[in-house]
C-alpha cells in the first residue's frame, strides 16, 4: 500500500483552486486512495477506559487532568481507548419530527471540504 499525502485547495478569487497548507478542498482522488494502516503514535483522541465519557487530545491532557483531581499516584494503571479525528462533514437537515426529537438529513460533503 502506497501512502499518499492530501493536497489541500482553497478558492481563488477567480473561481480557480490555488493549493493551501489549510485549505478547505481536496482531491476526490487523494481521500479515496487505500491508505496506510495508522501506528500508535497517529492517534489525536483518548478516554480513559473508565470514564468514556471525557475525552483528551493527548496522554499529557489526560494525566494533567487526573493529577489535579488528585487521582494519580505512582504506579497507577489506565487502560486508555483512543482514535484518530475523522475530515468534518456538512449535513443538510431533510426533515424534523419535533413530537419524537428525530430529524432526517443528507451529508452534503464529506472528505471533499476539510475544515479545521
């Protein structure tokens, strides 16, 4: 499998794509590609195991957290659950049934305009 690096476009002004270290586009081809499985290191999210509700963009900001609330101590084990942050979607709401607080919707971009 073959890594390959996403190429990120913003618009010009006149209407072409100009590439942008943070641009909101992409290429079709360049999220569409296999890529390579992720390591350990590549994860940008993590729980620990017992309150999954909490989530820490790093190891540091998890322990951090634990150590001002005083539940640290040397020796201490965590099993820690973690993830790598997926591109961000736009989602276009197609209904909404007030009376049972569901709602329907389209995703209207996925992968082709990346925010951050």
């Amino acid at each position: 499998m073959i890594e390959q690096e996403i190429t990120r476009f913003d618009m010009d002004m006149d209407g072409s794509m100009e590439p942008s270290e943070h641009g909101q586009w992409v290429r079709y081809e360049d999220v569409t590609q296999p890529r390579k499985p992720l390591k350990d290191e590549d994860a940008d999210m993590f729980w620990n195991r017992d309150d999954g509700e909490t989530c820490h963009g790093s190891i540091e900001e998890f322990l951090n957290d634990e150590i001002c609330q005083g539940f640290v101590e040397a020796g201490a084990e965590f099993t820690m659950m973690r993830a790598k942050k997926l591109s961000d979607m736009r989602i276009k709401i197609t209904s909404v049934d007030e009376e049972n607080c569901e709602a329907k919707y389209e995703i209207i971009e996925a992968a082709h305009c990346v925010k951050e």
